[in-house]
C-alpha cells in the first residue's frame, strides 16, 4: 500500500462498508443526551449576554431599574420557548419520518422559502460550531486562567480535533454524549438551586455598576428589545429533536416529543435559575481577552460553590464538555444537510458523496474551513459571535412554522388548533427574527444577513447550471452514435526503448498512425531519421520545424490542419512518458505531456494520452 | 488567444525566431562597456570591505599604524591584479572561441575539477546579483537618505525588475551598457585625481579612530592578511572577458586582450585613487542601516566634491547604474552556464532550453530567486554578503589557472613562459583561495563552502540519474516492437449525450470495448441497465457493486483482473468528462478522471484517457 494511503489507514481507520451503515435506535435517555447538548448548552453564555445589554443600560444613567430586567426577560423567554416547543411538537407528529426546517419548508412554501430555510441552516451551524467552540474556550479560561492569550489557538485545535473525529466517522454514541450532557445539568441545576436556596429572602447583592456622568440619550425600550433578542440564543438548537425522530426506538414520534418536552423544562429551568444568580449576587460580564476574565457562570460557580472548589470545577469542565459536544452536533447535522442540497441540486454534487467512513468528508471540511475563518475574523470572541448567530436559527424556525401553517391549510384543517398554535408560532418567531435583525444589525448581524443573499444567490446559481447541463446532456432515443474516424499521432521527441511500447500501442489502436518529431534542435533530424528507418515500422515520420523553439506550436498546427482537412476525424496525441522511481525525479524529466493537453485542451476532437514506460 | 497568452505577448513581446538570434559584433569600447561593469563595479564597495577589517584593527589598540595599511594593501592587490591579467590573456588566446573556467577546468582536469569550477561559478553568479543589489542600494540610500528602512523591498524590486527585463531577452545593447559604465568611470577618476590632487603634500587627516581601553589579545598579521582578502572583492568578474571572446570583433582574441589589458589598468587606476582619497581624508566605514549611513564612496564624494553637489550625485546615481548593470551580467552568465551544464547531464534538462524570446527563461528564474533568498536572508547588507562572495570567485580563478598548467603541459610545453606565468597564477589564486576560506570561515565563508559541496553533490546525482536512465532506455537493433492486444474499458456513471461520442470512439479503437458501471446508488442500475440496451451498441455493459461507495476501487479490481487474465493486454481505460464553458464551473463536476489516473497510475499496461464533451 503506498505511503499516504496507509497513513490514511492509520489515521482515519478501516474503511466501513454501505450496509454497515449506523441504524442503532437510541433511548429517551439517550436521545437527550445526542439532541439536546446544543439547546442545553446555550444557558452557558445566554445569561452573559442578555445582562451585557443591561449592563450598558445600567451605566448609562437609567440606573438599577432596567438592570433588574434579567429575571423577568427569562420568563418572556419562556413564553416564547413554550410556543416554539408546542410547535416542534406539532412537527415532529406531522414529520414523523424527520422534519427539518429545509424540508418542511421546501414541500410547504416551495422551493424558494425552502432555500432560504437551508442558507440559513447551513450558516446557522457553522457559527453554532464558531460560537459553542469560542464560548467553551472562555469557560476553560475561567478555569485554567493560564491559557489567556492562547484563546485562539486553543479554539482552532478544538475544531481541527472535532474534524478529526468525524472524519474517522466516530458512531454516534449516546453513552458518550450522555457523560458532559448529563454533568452539566447536575451541575448548573445543583449550582442554580443551591445558589437559589441560600440567597432567596436575603436582599440582592447591588451589581457595581458605575453610571455615567452625563445622561446620554438613549431608547430605553430599543436596549430592552436588545437584551431580549440577545436572551434568544438560548432557543438555538431547539429544533435539533424534530430533524432526528427516526434515530429514536419505536414509537418514534412519541419518544421524540416526549424528550423534546423534557429537554425544554430543564432548559427552561436552568435558564432561570443562572439568571436569577446572576441577579441576586450582583455578578456583571467581564471584559473577555483581559487577563484573569472569568464568564458569567463561572463567577456565579465561585460565588456559590467558593472560588477553586471542586463544585466549581466541575460546573467548569462539564460547561466544556457540553459546549464542545454542541459544536460537535453541527458536524453531523452540516454534512448532512449539505448532500441533501446537493442532491436538491442547489449544492457542488461533490458535496453529496459519503467517504469510505461513511461519512461526508467535503461537507466536515466545508464546514471545518468556515468555522475557522469566523473564529479567527471575531478572535474566538463569543460577544462578537452571538450577535450573528439568532437571526438564522430565528429565520429556520419562523420558514418552518410557517410551513406547518400552510400545511395545514392544505389538509384543510384551517383554525383547527394545530393551525392555530404553528399560526401563533410564526407571527411570533417572525416578530423576533425581525427584532434581531433590526436590534443586532449594526452589532454582526448585517454580517449574517448579507451572507444569507450570498448563500441564496450561489444556490439559485448552482442550480441554474445544472439544469443546463441537464439539458445540454438530455438525450433522446433517437440520438445516434456519431461516427468516428480515428487517426493517432505519435510523439517521438527520440528514439529509446520507451518508445517501442508506444508504438506498439499506437498501431494497436488504429491503422492511420502518423509519427510527429519536433525539431528543436537541427542537429538531432538526421539521427531520429536513422532510427526511424531501423524501428518505425512503416509508420511515417513528420518533422516538424520550429523556428520558435516552441514543442507545443508545430504540434498543434499540424492537427489543426489534419482536422480541418477531415472535420470527423478524432485525433489521439501519444505523448510518450517516462515514469520515474520516485516523484521528485520527475524534476529531471521534461513535462511535455501536461504542456500539450493544456495547449489542445480547447480542440474538441482531439484526446491526448500519455503512454509511460516504468524506469525500474 | 487566450487571457494568459495575450498577457503574455504584452509583458514579454513577440517570440523571436531562432534564426534571428543576435549575432552583432561588438567594437573594444563596447565590448570594454558590456564586459567590465562586472569588475569595474567592484571599486564602488572594495575600498569600504578593506577598511571595515582595518578599523577594527585601529581601535583595539594597534593604533593608527594598522589602519594606515590601506594603500600598500592596494599595492600587494595590483600585483596579484597583473597576474591574474596575464593568466587571461594567455587564457583568451589559447580559447578564442570562449574560455570560460567550467570549459577550461573540464578540458584539462577532468569532469570531478570541471564540476567545482561550474559550482563555484553558479555561487559566483547568484552573489554577484546579491552583493551588486545591495551595494547599489546602499549608494541609492547614501544619495537618497528618504528610502532607509526600505532598502530590503528595493533590492528586492531592482532584482523582480532585472528579471523582468531578462524574460523580455533585451537585447545586450552595447550603447546601453556604455553609459553607466562609462559615466562611472568618469566619476570616479575625476573625484579620486582631484581628491588627489588637493590632499597631496598635506598632511592626512586622522580619522575618528577611539582605541578600545583594554588590549584584546588579537593576532595582528590575520587581521591584515584578512583585509587583504577583503581586498580580493575588488577582482570579481575580472574573468569576465575570457567567457566571450566571440562577442568581440575579428581578430576576436587580438581585440578581447587588449580590452582586457584597459579594464585592469582603469580598475587599478580608480581602486588606488579612492583608497588614496579615503585614507587621506581620514574617511571610515559607518554602520550600514543606520538613518543617515552613507557609503564610504559617498563620503569621499561628499568630501571631495562638497556635500550635495552636481559631482555628489553624478557619482552616486552612476554607482547605482554600474552595479545594476553588474547584476545585470550574472543574468547573462548564470542561466548560459546552466544551459551548458544542462547539456553535459549534470544539471535538470529543463534548464537547456531556451524561451520563445530567445533567452533562458528557467535559468533566469532559478537565478531570481536564489538571489532574492539571498537578499532577505542577509538583509541587503553588503558587510553580510561580501565574505561568501570573494571564495567562489577564486576558486573558480584557481582551477581555470591549472586547467591552463595541464595544458601547456599536454602541449609539450613545460617551463615555456607560458606555463610559469599560469603556474604562478595557480598558485598565488590558490594561496588566496585558502586564505580568504580561512580568515573569512566564520564570517560568511563557510556558507559558500557548504554551498560549494552541496552543488557538487546535486551534479553527481542528477549527472547519476541521467546516466542510469540513458542506460534503461538505450536501444538495440535487434530490439523489437512488442505485441499488444488491446481492451478498452469505458466508464459510465449514467447515460448522457457526452457518453455517445466516448462511445464512437472506444468502437474506433477496439473490437474489445467494455463499458463498466460503477453502482454508487442501487435505485439507478435499473435506469443504467435500461438506457443501456438502448444506445448500448451491442458493448457489454459490467456492473460493479461499491460496497464501501469507492468509485475508483472496483474500477481497479476489475483492471487488475483483466490484466491478470491477459497480461500482454494494453488496457485503455476511457473517462467521459465534461468541460465547462468557465474553468470555475468544475468546481461543480464531480472529477472521477484525475483520481483513477492517480489510482491506476503505477499500473504498467494501463492508459487512461479523457474523452471530453464541450458544453457550448
């Protein structure tokens, strides 16, 4: 086996043949653990990014007041989280087979909506892999404050090891998913109710907010929008359950829904008690990338648990684990939507095909390439991220409530409940997506916005071009088998044994086989004429002058005009080449064969083919 | 013609037909213009080299007595000056046709010596464009203080610019090259007699020497013995008339020597004359980099002439032209060598050939950018680069002397005037061979002597390869055609127009066609199978099950087995591929082509060929 093949091998592992392919069925238990890890682990910086909001609107002279909206936009949140969940309820029993946004809204809205439902999801879980991997770096560096400075490469390594991972194709386990998932909520529910239990009827610690001197004038209602857009994020990967029902044990949809359930009480839970203690103990964002920063949940872990206790810890790396794993979930859910694009026809087809890993390595590698780029262009910065990432998952969840709503036009069931409940969910996704982007424009989410366009207009693109080659390369019944008249040119730069072969392979393919010599140098005409008499078997040799020491000219001249002179003639140019022991002896050797394909690679009746002949 | 064609037309002009090749003869005043500003250019930087060793001796406290060895230093530089002039003169007459080092050492001392010589001179030629560079930058930075600190992008743009004018192949214009030349000659004489003049009689002025308190245990005669290798810069590319002879007019050796003997005598004249003036103006070296450095060139002119005066600049800006037209001539010399040594198998083939422009197109870039590597590498500081420069020079000097020792010798003539003047020559080029490798090891030396011995070995293995390929593909009479059957396998991932013309011309190829389908997918065999009997024109149509989705795998199977069946069958291997009407559209088709020809490239008796269909 050559060298990168084994290496390969070593690396990636056996290959997995088709019908190996994955079809365990996963429990409840389990089914929580693989689905949920994205939603759950968005209370790791929800919470820090509503009150960076509210921070701003506590120092700039509104005082304690709008700072003490924390809690009351969690229940908001809650609200809005208890109408998306009846609707992903809702979906999971009308798509029981697996209804993600793209597909509910491509039957439902039409192939519009559709793409737009799949730019956003696409660009959604690049920045879930962008914003769980930044956000899972700054919960390390609370911990370990030693890696400050290093926030980068640490966040890139995560990456370039999650891609590694999935390109081995890694099964999807539940076991091992279950292990952060599970420790992060025993950790944030203990810290959250411990933290509850001893604070509740003692008098809020007042946050050191210092407010400006001069009263600026600002929309206090916009600040407040603001704060609630940002809480939004804690919905992101909410509808992760509704894409797999078919990976849970019969009954699927049951199963699912239930879990779907479950996930959202403790999510919403854990949303309130973080917020809460954040509240109660006065604890406010730190300035991330400044030495010593510690997240809002660590500083919350110090304040209950104590500073450096195994409590803290825990809560610490258990926060890593799950956020990693939620960048991980984007790695199985990116591929796959990217080959149902690309069947669809509005992605590279390249991006449709499952490695020998079963796995869809073009789509890990897209998403790999992506997910770097943002974390190096916002410096693994969770605070820059988050502002991009709500408006697409808002767009996916608005597209496919919607979708629901006009399926259940057509089944004819209009103001039924289920209409009337998926009708109440899209008004109101549709509000938020509109308040997100109007709040979060100038803060990154214009970046998103633009790249939706662009992301759409490379689909219509994309599709555009394979409908033409569809057809351009139509075929009817009647089309005929064109005739073809053969003729091969054989490239004889000298005589050596290399050549034999060539000529022997040349008279093998066709009866009009022409020897070409290239006069590069006079002196070698009359020695190539030699050998020719000795070795050419009754091939004619054509010289062919080149007063501008150029191989390539005299060549294609000569087959043009053999072309014109019988435009049904298809020409094969042997290019006779040697192939030497080890690639960089190739230096050594002229090139000539790539050089004459790119020359007649315009002509379309001509095929170039390199004969080689083996150096031992 | 296409974007890439046109540009190239504009940026590099027309070919060049090879009978129009550039035959003009020059006159001596020409010839003394294109062959000198090699040698010539040396005086702009020597002087400085000999006075950087002698400051140092100055301030460690020898005392001013060192530093007052400047101009016997020039002295003892003549006289090894004058036989080195002899020792060419005799060269040019017994080598009319050209005697450069490389020939003159291989004719006599065999292919080993003749290798050291091309090694040496291939190093000489890259320092020459590095060394010259930096100094003409550095007289540019002495005239124009405003480009400290970009003295690195400078050389490094004068170097991408020199090229450029090479790739174009302008022609060796004698009245170009008689300006700079010519104004430098005239520049210096005219500072270094006037200088002269005006300081004859007066006492010297003292330089600004401070003795070092403590006296450093230093061996005194090494450090004059170094300044006098130092001095050795001076005589760079005095050879330079020896190489071509042939450019001179009839009688080409008679005019090449008595050119020869004019370059000495001016390169002497004006060598004395600026060490004259800089040591009686108390002139020193100043650090190189420093805002407001000034060559001690420039120092003198500003001494001499008055600070910012009409000679000032005269001299400076004619400095800068002499020693760009020095780098200039290495882009002549390097890629001819190369040429030759290509020829004589010892260095890559592509290097032989030349462009459509005329000129050494590879030579000239490898040339380019071993130059510039060197730049970055040492800063454009010519203090760095002057102690590797002056090793490969003599080296190449020594071994020409000896070449001409053997000669005379084979010749019968031993002890002849001939013979005693080379022999001295041999041996006073090797005394300073070995001292300049000796006292100037530490400071740069070594990295030509190691560069020295790489070269050397990179000519024995390709020299090897060459040797060992002509004996692989050598031919006998009596050696025959083999015989070849031939299959042709056509690859069909579905019906499509493109697949009917692959189809005509695997049929005009073989009588035994056999289309393969590889199933990726098992919903589309049904279609496959189908469409096949109706424009399958009677090909047996094979189906290769992938279990693991290779495309490429069973394809290798399926030619490994035919082959093992038959080995004398010649399997041609037929991929249809579409070609876009834009290059990016590829992006879009999937490339089975090159990845089977990777896949099968180590297979002896397998061709694989693209048959392409154009999307108008």
């Amino acid at each position: 086996m050559p060298f990168f093949a084994q290496l390969k091998r070593v690396l990636f592992g056996q290959p997995i043949a088709t019908k190996q392919a994955h079809t365990e069925r996963l429990p409840k238990r389990y089914g929580l653990a693989v689905f949920s890890s994205d939603a759950l682990s968005s209370v790791a910086y929800a919470t820090e990014e509503v009150q960076l909001i509210l921070k701003l609107a506590g120092t700039i002279g509104a005082g304690i007041a709008y700072y003490n909206k924390l809690v009351p936009i969690v229940f908001v949140l809650g609200f809005l989280l208890v109408i998306i969940a009846i609707s992903y309820y809702q979906t999971i029993h009308a798509y029981p087979e697996g209804g993600g946004s793209y597909s509910v809204s491509k039957s439902n809205l039409g192939h519009g909506l559709g793409r737009i439902a799949g730019a956003a999801l696409l660009i959604d879980y690049i920045l879930t892999v962008a914003v769980s991997v930044s956000a899972g770096v700054a919960a390390l560096v609370s911990a370990v404050p030693a890696i400050h400075g290093y926030e980068i490469h640490v966040a890139v390594g995560a990456v370039v090891f999650i891609t590694f991972l999935n390109l081995r194709g890694a099964k999807e386990s539940g076991a091992i998913f279950a292990i952060p998932t599970y420790a992060f909520i025993v950790g944030t529910l203990t810290m959250g109710i411990y933290g509850f239990a001893m604070g509740v009827g003692k008098p809020p610690i007042p946050p050191p907010l210092v407010p400006m001197e001069e009263g600026y004038d600002i929309v206090m209602w916009f600040l407040l929008l603001k704060a609630f857009a940002a809480s939004c994020t804690a919905l992101t990967g909410i509808e992760a359950i509704s894409n797999g029902v078919q990976a849970f044990k019969k009954p699927e949809a049951e199963n699912a829904s239930k879990t779907l359930i479950v996930m959202v009480v403790i999510l919403f839970t854990m949303f309130f008690f973080v917020s809460w203690c954040a509240h109660h103990y006065g604890i406010l964002p730190q300035e991330p990338g400044t030495p010593g920063y510690q997240t809002v949940m660590a500083q919350i872990a110090g304040a209950v648990f104590g500073a450096n206790s195994f409590g803290f810890y825990f809560l610490q790396f258990s926060t890593v684990g799950i956020l990693f794993l939620a960048a991980n979930t984007a790695y199985a859910d990116f591929p796959r939507l990217s080959s149902l694009l690309a069947r669809d026809g509005i992605l590279p087809r390249v991006l449709q095909s499952q490695g020998d890993r079963l796995v869809f390595n073009n789509g890990i590698l897209v998403l790999t390439a992506a997910a770097i780029l943002l974390i190096l262009g916002f410096r693994a910065d969770t605070h820059l991220l988050v502002p991009l990432y709500a408006i697409g998952v808002f767009t996916a969840f608005t597209l496919s409530q919607s979708g629901m709503v006009v399926r259940w036009l057509k089944l004819g069931r209009a103001w039924s409940l289920p209409f009337v409940l998926n009708l109440i969910g899209a008004i109101m996704t549709g509000i938020v997506s509109i308040s997100i982007a109007l709040t979060k424009f100038e803060d990154g989410a214009w970046v998103t916005i633009f790249a939706l366009g662009g992301v759409y207009l490379m689909f219509h693109l994309i599709n555009k071009h394979y409908k033409y080659l569809a057809r351009e390369l139509s075929i009817e019944p009647t089309d005929q088998i064109p005739q073809a008249e053969t003729a091969v040119m054989l490239l004889v730069p000298r005589m050596h044994k290399g050549i034999l072969q060539a000529i022997a392979y040349a008279q093998a393919l066709s009866t009009d086989v022409r020897a070409m010599h290239v006069t590069l140098d006079q002196k070698s005409v009359g020695q190539i004429k030699k050998d020719w008499t000795t070795f050419g078997a009754d091939i004619p040799l054509v010289i062919l002058e080149s007063p501008y020491r150029s191989l390539v000219d005299p060549i294609l001249e000569y087959v043009d005009q053999a072309i014109e002179e019988n435009p049904d003639l298809m020409v094969t140019v042997i290019v006779p080449q040697a192939m030497p022991k080890y690639p960089w002896h190739s230096l050594l050797h002229s090139n000539a064969a790539t050089s004459i394909k790119r020359a007649l690679g315009s002509r379309k009746n001509v095929v170039v083919t390199n004969v080689r002949y083996f150096l031992s």
